[in-house]
C-alpha cells in the first residue's frame, strides 16, 4: 500500500544522486560544467535557506548576505589570514554562525514583517560596510582568493561540482534529521502557529535562533566554497538582493515542506536564468520572468511543485486514501469556516500528529 | 540540466554579417569542401556589459568592435579569412562574464578573445583567459590593480592606465608660477577602481606638489542625490576640483555644485565631459571643463581617419573615445595574427602573446606598446570646454586652443 | 570642526531630504496598517513615476509637476487593482510573509520593465531652472528641492485631513483600528482597504515626481529608497503614520549630517543601525503603539 510510494520515492531520490554525480562525465564541455557547479551551489544555497524557510514559515530575502559574508569570511582568512583553504571555509562558516545569534537575536525578536524588513537591510547594509572598508576588502576593486588546488581550469570545476555535491549531501541530510526530531516538530509549530505554540510550552525563541544558526552556518559554507571556486569577490555580487530572492523563488518552487524541493527548484531556475541569459541576454527580460515566475508561485502554488506532482500521483494511486497529511492552519481553518470550533485544536493537531 | 538550452547567441549585427557572409561565398562559387579551416571564417568571442551598471559604455565598445569587424572583413579579413563576432552579454555581473568567457572558449572554440568593459569585469575575465591560455587584449580595464594580478597575456588597448589619465595636467599645474598656482583642492570619486585611479592619480602628484587636499570623498556608484557633497566642496572654497566620475555623476556633482554656486579656478572631471550629451545636461554651463582623453576624432594617425569616415557611415554619428578603445583592440589583435600568421586556439595564443609584448602597434590612438605586465606606455590628452565646444589644450604638440586657467565662470 | 555655514547648509538639506522621506515613508505605514502588508513595490512605484515624469517631459516637452495629472490617478487605479485583484487572493495566515514576496515580484516587474523600455541608461530631465537656487541666510537651497519639499509638505497635510477630517477618514482609521469592529459598524471594509491601498500608491506617484525634478533615475534605483524607507517605518513603529513622519526627519537629518564627518557611504548605514537598535531594544518602535510588537 503505502510502499509503492515509498519505493518510488527511493528510486526517485537515487536517480537524482546518480544524475548529479554522473552530470561531470557526461557534460560535453567546461562550461556545461560550470554552469552544473553554479546551479548545485545554487541548490546548496536554497536548501540551506529551507532550514529557516521550511520549517518556521519566516521568510528570509538577506540569505544572499550570508553567503556573501562566507565567501569574504573565507576569502580573507586565506588571502590575508594566510590560512590553508579549506580551514579557512569552516572557521569563516564558524565566524558567519556565530555572527548570525546576534543578528537572529534582532531579527527574531519580531514576527513576520519586521524579520523580512531586517533580513533586506541585512544586504543592504553589508554591501556598504564592504564597499567602504576597502583597506580591508578591497571595496570595489574586489578580493582576490587564491586557488586551493594547482589543477587546470576544467579539473578545477570538475573538483569543486563534487565538493558542492558532498554539501548539499550534508545538507539534506541535516535537513531530514532536524525533520524528523523532536526539535523539528517544534519548529513546524512556529511555522502553524506560534503564539499557541509558545502557549504549549515550546521554547519558540531559541528553536528560532538555532535553526537560524544552522541556516547561516550552511549557507556560509556554500559561500565559502563559492569564493574557493570563483576566485574573485566583488561586493557588488556578494550582497546583492537578487541572489536572496532567487533562493526564496527556487524553495518555494520547489516546495518548502519537501526534503528536495529546493533543489528541485535550484534545478528548474538555475537552468531556466541561463536560459534566459543565452536567449535573452541583452534585454533585463529575466528580471520580468523571475518577478512573474514568484508571483504566480506566490498566488497559486505557495506549496510548490514537487507537492503538485504527488498530489497528481496520489490520484492514480488509489489505494492510498487516508494518508496523513500535512495539514496547514491555514487549510484547516478554511475547511471548518463557520463552525465554532475549538481554537486549539489546530495546534493540537500538530503537535499530535 | 542545461544542455539544450546553451545555443549561441549571435548578435543581430553579426548574424546580418555572417548572412552576408555566406551569400558572398555562395555566389563566389567554389564548391569544394572546407577541408582546411582557411575558408571558415575566424570566430572571436567576446562578452560585453550590454545590460545593468555599465550597459551604456559597453554598447560603444561593441560599436567599435562592429566597425572594426566591417572594416576588416572589406578589406578581405584576416589570413584571408573572414572575421566573425559572437558577443555575449554578462549583464554587468562578473558571474555573468566569467560564465560567458567559459562558454566561448569550452563551448563555441572561438579562435580570438576580445576584453570586455570595466575593470570589476577585466580581472574575473582575464583569470578564465590566463588559465584557458589565451590571448587577452582589452579596451577597458584601465585601473592599476587589474595590472598588478601577474596575468600575463593581459594587454590594455588604450595609451594609459588611469592612474595616468592626467599626467600632462599635473605636469602643466606644477610647473605655474608659485603666486599663480593653485592652493587648495577638492576630490570627489566614485568607488570604482577606475574613476578612483584618475582622480587619485592626479591627487598623488599635486599633493607631492604642495597642494593642499581640503576634500577627499568616495560615494557609491549608485549614488543620485550629490547636495551633501557638494555642500562640503563649496564650503571648502578650494581652487582646484577633481571628479573621478563615470557620466551620470559627474553631470548630477556639477549642477549640484551650480546650485551652490560654488566657482573653482580649475575644474577637470573624467570622461563625462567628452560625453556628447554632457553639455545639454548641465544646462549648456560647460566653461572651462577639462576632461583627459585617449581619443581625439582629429587625430592625424593613418588609420585613424579611416575608421572616423567609415564608422560614420555605418553609425551615423562620429566614433567616441569608447568605440575607439573598442577598434584599437580589434587593431592590436589583428596586427599580431597577420604578423604571427595564425589564429586558432593553443599553441597559436602563446605566439600572438610574444609577439604584442615584443611589438608596437600602430592604432587610431597612436603608437601602443605593453610593459611585462600590460600596461601601456603612454599618456592621455587633456581636453577643455572653451566657448561650448571641447578642444585639446594639452600637451602642447597636439593642441588645437589654449589652455584657461583660472577658468571662466560657469 | 565644520564650518557654521557647512552645518546649517547639512541641516536644510537634511530637512528637505526628511520631508521626501516622510511622505514616501507614510504610504508604506498606511498598507502596512490597512493590511499587515510590506510593500516592497513601493518604490519601484515611485521610480515608475519618475520616469513617467521623466518620458513626458523628454518626448512632448510636459513639466514633470503636470504628469501628475496622469500619475496619481493612473496610480491610486493601480492601487486599488493590486489590493483587490492580488492581495486578497493570498491566504491570511500567511500574508504577511506572502505579500512581501508577491510586491517583491511586482517590483522586479516594474524593474524588468523600466528596463525593457528605456534602457539601464541615467536619466535626468533637464529643467530651465535645474540649478537654480535661492539664498536663505547665507545658505543656498536649489530651487528643484524646494518645489520636491513643498510637494510633499502639501501630499502629507492633505493625507493628515483626509484621515482626521473626513468620513472616508475616520472609515479608513476604523479598518485600520479594529477590521472586524468596523465591519460590525456597516463600514464596507474591503472597499474602504482598496481605496486605502490607492491613496498609498498616490504618495509614490507624487514622490516619484518629486524625485525626477532633482536626481538622476535608472531601473534598479528602488532598492536604494526601499531599504532607508522600510528601516523609517520600523524605528517609527510599524502602522503609525505620524511616526513614520518623525522617524523620516530625523533620520533624513542624521544622514545629511553624518555625511560631513563621515562621507556618503557612511552615512547611509545610519538608516540600518538604527533599525538594528530598534529592534534590539525597542521592537515595537519609537512611535509606535500596540500593533507593532506583534508584527
């Protein structure tokens, strides 16, 4: 019953490692591979944007910012540090972590509107201490990154496309830990309803600023790895709002409940901004595609795709019929609009699930 | 992943030429197959910033590849081969370039690189040409830092590096009479490497002249609103003003600097003012204004007065110093493949490397030579606004009026 | 130690900046009170405006005060249509965080467009009395400024009466107050937040106006405004329209001022400390009143 779900689930989760992994033997050229190293950063980058996203509901557009902040973080230790590259990637995602408690502890404090308020002047306000600081960032003649390894361009990619891989692995895999924990469950109650869920007790500020944390330390690490690759960081590109709101669009396409939405989503919009740049490159149209393409996400398809694919899946499977689902507050209570019902219940339905 | 959708883009005007192209190869008739590559044409790839920050100047440098392309293909190409453009656009976005210097070298094998513009975009690019081993030669990336990052098949294709855009100046400011010379100045930059360069190449030299710096602001490129700075200007009466400026801001520094009717004896800004629009935009207010250039449309270089008439024709309008930055790249690539005798990927780049290092070239911009690290050997003119027209005034071999100092009231 | 003359020339400045801020700033609190939304399109609005001002002016000759013939009703239209047709078509519980995204797209739109349409390239319209300017005690102040001031002095007093003084006022602070007490009362809610929306969007068109007369315009110029302005509406206490007015001045007058000791890059980032502080100490805001902390 439930297992034909399951083993499709499985065989779709190999096939998608095995297509990541075998993507470098098969990419006719160096630049089809960088363009694969830049679409998995990309989905390291979202992935590690759902840790928020996903399973407290706060929407971040300053993730951009900490990336960047990884990528100057690790940049600078080895350029200026003198640190060997990659103790130079963990200790700057260390530093970014350990940054982003007091900026979570600001940005938390307040609900929905002011977080996405701090989370942009978070990008803005980098940008200009980077620009201004340039006796220690270089400002806007950029920061050189030495490279890590002596290897000839298309080695290079071919070495970081498996280092971005064994990331995002990691990543997904905290992902589904925290999903499936005691602590996940908690945050998933912050996501439906935070004031009951601070009622029932659960510690709603500091499971914020925790997940925060390991949000900021992942996305760093994508960072960082990012300025071994490239090289050149300019803080123009680093802390730029566009690189936020293409993470948002990828999670949200994808599916923030789901373990591989934002990877899907890394997928279909990495892809599709190149496509936009070869086809359209010298008109600002891919703006207009990704503004049209969130808001129709935003106005009729908030849960993403990968729920719409099994939702279609499930209708040819009938043997599944009460399967549990996720419910949202928000479905539950447009399903019992007009009866008087007991308010706690949707929380209640949460929790004990 | 995206395989199917790296189709190349062929710019408009290079699809219109290669259409023409093989029309003429149609009717010239010879049927045999292209067995060598002597009948292909000669692809040169190049990525330019035709959208975002720097969208304006990177359009005039594409220009000037155009003209360059048209003229060379009249005249029967290179190596008897056609020449064929395939310009990407990188957005102004280094990914972009990068990405776009990847493609036309792994993807589409052109023969030839050309630079793109901006020296945040000059450096990231010329990393994939050093690492792909390719020639690498640039209209625009004129600030020093881009010379100090040990590239070695780098050449900028203009006379000098911004850091020296206003050596004839500095020269001509310190040579006055102590009574007559200027006392005091102020500097206004865009956080830019390359506005920064000119306008910190010249503090540099005054500075180590005696003349005392009372102002020294950076602003960011986006900036729009300039009262604040200009207050402080104004306020400091200093008899000199410098502006690092691209276009738009130093027209918007003036007319706020108007506002406050703040009068230097001296006023010199970089490239707005050999803007053609720069005088209706500051309300026709231009006396005086200097400006250095590497570009002159009068200049009497051989080559010059051909791509001034040709490029003329084909745009209908006179070549700025941004199309001619473009052509004199075009210039110096094609004197090293006709002298070196190839132009293919590999073994061939190293030779056309050697070669420009070793040779000078002759360029709409005059004699251009490289030191080891690419930089040019030369200096820009100065160019002043004098009864609304701008003229060269330094240095004084090449001048067509007088120097004015201190310069009229604006 | 800055001259006198410097200082005061800063403190005009800073109070001509502050009143564009305030009004821009007071129709970002007015969706935000109608409707618990951040409308993060707003100033791409505002430059939308301006290069309509900027278009008519450089095509048929059209002094940019009278393209707001055409803009603010075009805007208050456009206002409405966006509450009615797409904001209320997002779930509640969620709205908050949605509409962020959603203004977020509209503004990329509006960007994409701008683009499309007349290149990255600066614009800036050349008025006859572009650098024109009066002297007030030993200070000068450009003659562009002051109109752009007396524009929104005019905007924000005419918004202040409409609030306190008429029906569609005291409708408008009821739905902002209480949405359900104010249904109770007969008042048509829905419509009453739709013509809320369009009086917001109206403040664009006339600050995008105001802009164009003094500053240069381009596509991506909103994320430059958005940033100082959501920070204003924070400090001020999100909802309070007087708030947003004080925080506006102030920090308007901070920013001139800092920019002589510390330059202009510098001086920007007043707008985000102080937001950072705000929330860290007081995170309903300044002015703010109960509304505020929740949000």
């Amino acid at each position: 019953m439930l297992n034909a779900s399951r083993y499709l689930k499985i065989g779709a989760v190999v096939l998608l490692a095995v297509a990541i992994l075998a993507f470098p033997s098969l990419a006719p050229n160096p630049y089809i591979l960088s363009a694969g190293v830049l679409v998995l950063n990309y989905a390291v980058l979202s992935t590690s944007w759902n840790f928020v996203g996903g399973f407290t509901g706060y929407i971040s557009l300053g993730h951009g910012a900490l990336a960047g902040l990884g990528a100057y973080g690790t940049g600078l230790l080895v350029a200026k540090g003198g640190l060997p590259p990659f103790l130079a990637l963990f200790a700057g995602a260390a530093l970014v972590a350990a940054l982003a408690v007091p900026i979570g502890f600001a940005a938390l404090r307040v609900r929905g509107a002011s977080f996405v308020i701090v989370s942009i002047a978070l990008v803005l306000i980098l940008l200009l201490v980077f620009q201004s600081s340039a006796s220690v960032t270089g400002g806007s003649r950029g920061l050189v990154v030495p490279r890590p390894f002596d290897l000839t361009r298309p080695e290079h990619h071919r070495v970081f496309y498996y280092l971005f891989a064994g990331l995002l692995a990691v990543a997904l895999l905290a992902w589904w830990l925290i999903d499936r924990s005691r602590f996940g469950l908690g945050l998933k109650s912050i996501r439906e309803d935070e004031d009951k869920a601070e009622a029932l007790g659960t510690a709603t500020f500091s499971y914020k600023l925790i997940v925060f944390v390991v949000s900021a330390g992942f996305t760093a690490l994508a960072g960082g790895l990012y300025a071994l690759w490239f090289g050149d960081l300019d803080p123009v590109f680093q802390f730029s709002i566009l690189t936020g709101s293409y993470l948002v669009l990828m999670a949200l396409l994808g599916g923030v409940r789901q373990l591989f939405g934002p990877v899907a989503g890394a997928i279909i919009v990495g892809t599709a901004l190149e496509y936009f740049k070869v086809e359209y490159g010298d008109t600002p149209l891919h703006l207009v595609a990704t503004g049209l393409l969130l808001g129709l996400v935003v106005l009729f398809m908030p849960d993403g795709i990968l729920p719409a694919i099994g939702d279609l899946l499930k209708r040819f499977d009938r043997t599944q019929k009460s399967s549990i689902r996720e419910v949202t507050a928000a479905e539950l209570r447009e399903q019992r609009r007009g009866e008087q019902d007991d308010p706690n219940r949707t929380a209640m339905t949460e929790a004990g699930r | 992943m995206p395989t199917t959708s790296f189709r190349a883009r062929i710019s408009r005007n290079a699809l219109a030429a290669t259409l023409i192209l093989t029309l003429g190869a149609c009717s010239s008739g010879d049927g045999d197959a292209a067995g060598g590559n002597a009948d292909d044409p000669i692809v040169i790839g190049v990525s330019l910033p035709l959208t975002g920050d720097f969208s304006e100047p990177g359009k005039g440098v594409q220009q000037g590849y155009e003209a360059w392309q048209k003229i060379i293909n009249e005249k029967g190409g290179l190596l008897g081969r056609q020449v064929e453009l395939k310009i990407l656009d990188d957005q102004s976005n280094a990914d972009r370039v990068v990405a776009d210097y990847e493609q036309l070298i792994g993807k589409d094998e052109v023969d030839l690189l050309f630079g793109p513009f901006s020296t945040r975009l000059v450096v990231p690019s010329a990393r994939v040409a050093e690492e792909y081993d390719m020639l690498f030669v640039e209209p625009a990336g004129a600030a020093k830092e881009v010379f100090e990052q040990g590239f070695k098949n780098l050449f900028y294709a203009a006379p000098a590096v911004a850091n020296d855009h206003y050596n004839h100046l500095a020269e001509k400011i310190l040579a006055m009479p102590a009574d007559q010379r200027p006392k005091t100045a102020a500097y206004a930059a865009m956080d830019d490497p390359f506005a920064q360069g000119t306008a910190y190449g010249l503090k540099d030299k005054l500075e180590a002249g005696g003349i005392k710096t009372v102002v020294n602001e950076v602003y960011p490129p986006n900036t729009t609103d300039f009262s604040g700075i200009a207050a402080k200007i104004a306020d400091s009466k200093a008899d000199v003003l410098v502006g690092g400026s691209q276009y738009q801001d130093g027209v918007n520094l003036i007319v706020a600097l108007q506002q406050l009717r703040y009068q230097p004896k001296l006023a010199a800004f970089s490239t707005a003012p050999t803007n053609p629009e720069f005088a209706s935009a500051i309300g026709n207010k231009t006396a005086g204004v200097l400006s250095p250039t590497g570009y002159s449309q009068d200049a009497q270089y051989p080559s010059n007065k051909e791509f001034v008439e040709k490029y003329t024709a084909q745009f209908g309008k006179a070549p700025e110093e941004d199309q001619a930055n473009g052509y004199t790249t075009g210039q110096v690539v094609a004197a090293a493949v006709t002298a070196v005798g190839c132009a293919e990927q590999g073994e061939c780049q190293k030779k056309l490397v050697d070669w420009v290092r070793a040779n000078t070239v002759e360029t709409v911009v005059g004699p251009l030579s490289w030191d080891e690290t690419g930089k040019p050997k030369g200096a820009h003119m100065i160019q002043q606004w004098v009864g609304g027209d701008i003229k060269i005034v330094l240095p004084e071999d090449v001048k067509e009026a007088e120097f004015l100092y201190p310069k009229p009231a604006w | 130690m800055p001259s006198g003359a410097l200082l005061f020339q800063s403190i005009l400045l800073g109070l001509l900046l502050g009143g564009l801020y305030a009004l821009l700033a007071s129709g970002l609190t007015l969706y935000f009170g109608i409707m618990r939304v951040v409308m993060i399109a707003h100033s791409a609005f505002l430059i939308l405006a301006a290069y309509l001002a900027w278009y008519l002016h450089d095509s048929a000759g059209i002094d940019p005060l009278l393209s707001m013939i055409v803009t603010v009703p075009l805007f208050f239209g456009a206002g409405v249509g966006l509450q009615r047709l797409l904001l209320t078509r997002l779930r509640p519980a969620t709205l908050t965080m949605m509409s962020v995204l959603l203004t977020f797209a509209v503004a990329l739109l509006i960007e994409g467009l701008l683009g499309y349409a007349f290149t990255g390239t600066q614009r800036r319209i050349n008025l006859g009395y572009g650098s024109a300017s009066i002297e007030l005690f030993g200070a000068r102040i450009a003659v562009v400024k002051l109109i752009a001031f007396g524009l929104a002095a005019v905007a924000l007093t005419t918004l202040y009466l409409l609030m306190k003084r008429t029906r569609f006022g005291w409708a408008l602070r009821a739905t902002i107050q209480h949405r359900d007490a104010a249904r109770l009362l007969g008042i048509d809610t829905e419509k009453v937040a739709g013509y809320g929306f369009g009086i917001g969007l109206a403040t664009a068109a006339i600050g995008g106006t105001a802009l164009s007369l003094d500053t240069t315009i381009y596509p991506s110029l909103h994320w430059h405004w958005i940033g100082p302005l959501m920070a204003i509406i924070v400090v001020g206490g999100l909802g309070s329209v007087p708030g947003a007015a004080i925080a506006a001045m102030v920090l308007g007058m901070a920013q001139s001022l800092l920019q002589i000791p510390m330059g202009t890059t510098w001086a920007q980032t007043v707008f985000y400390v102080a937001l950072f502080a705000t929330l860290a100490f007081r995170p309903q805001g300044f002015f703010g009143g109960r509304l505020a902390q929740r949000f």
